[in-house]
C-alpha cells in the first residue's frame, strides 16, 4: 500500500482548536480543518476501498499549502505514484504555472517543490 504523506497526528487539543500544552494548533484555522479533513478522507477511502477522491496532482498541491515547499522525493510520496508517473504529474503543474522547482541551498543535488506565487493556492505573500 502507498504511503500518503500525510498525517493529522498532533498534540491533543480542546475545543477551541488549541493544543493542550498552550500552542495554538494549525487545525484550529477552519480553511486547514478542511483541507485535512478531505486528506484523511481520501487516505481512509484509499486505505479501506482502494478508491483515491484526490487526484495526485490535488494531493501535492495540497501537501505544498499546508506544509510549504518539500524535496521532489517527498512529492511522489505524496502523490502515491510511480517515480515515472510522478514526472507526468510534476511537467503538468509546471505547464500549468502552478509549482516551480529550485535546488536545495544545503545539497545542490536535491530538488525542492513550491507553489508558484501567483498559484491559486499560493500562501499570502507577508
């Protein structure tokens, strides 16, 4: 079976979506919740059914909004396919303008995946 990528795993957290050890928790934004929530449910259904809801493409595009830019590596992970699929996948959202690859600072030999700026899902510019 394929590994996700994803967890929802954390410190536990009351009602008001803040951790247990004072932190406030990423969960706690209502626009993450969804995001996770529909992870979780497409991870369950994969898991239990065999059935993917997501396509690899919304998995990683995902993936990258919630937890920023990650090793290439990382990425097919994500996406659950094959290294060859996963170049499939990587062309069409470079074509689409919708991530972009840089190499590693620390190890020129490692591509990192973002999200392009001008990405739908793109974090706020600070």
């Amino acid at each position: 079976m394929e590994n996700s990528g994803f967890t929802a795993a954390g410190p536990a957290h009351d009602e008001a979506g803040e951790a247990q050890d004072g932190r406030q928790s990423a969960t706690a934004d209502p626009a993450v919740r969804v995001w996770l929530d529909l992870l979780e449910l497409d991870a369950t259904l994969h898991q239990q059914r065999n059935i993917r809801l997501l396509t690899p493409e919304a998995r990683v595009l995902i993936h990258l909004k919630l937890n920023g830019p990650v090793s290439v590596t990382t990425a097919m992970q994500v996406a659950g396919t094959s290294y060859r699929g996963f170049y499939a996948v990587l062309e069409r959202l470079r074509q689409a303008g919708i991530v972009d690859t840089v190499k590693d600072e620390q190890d020129q030999r490692v591509r990192r995946l973002s999200l392009h700026p001008s990405a739908p899902m793109a974090p706020a510019q600070t």
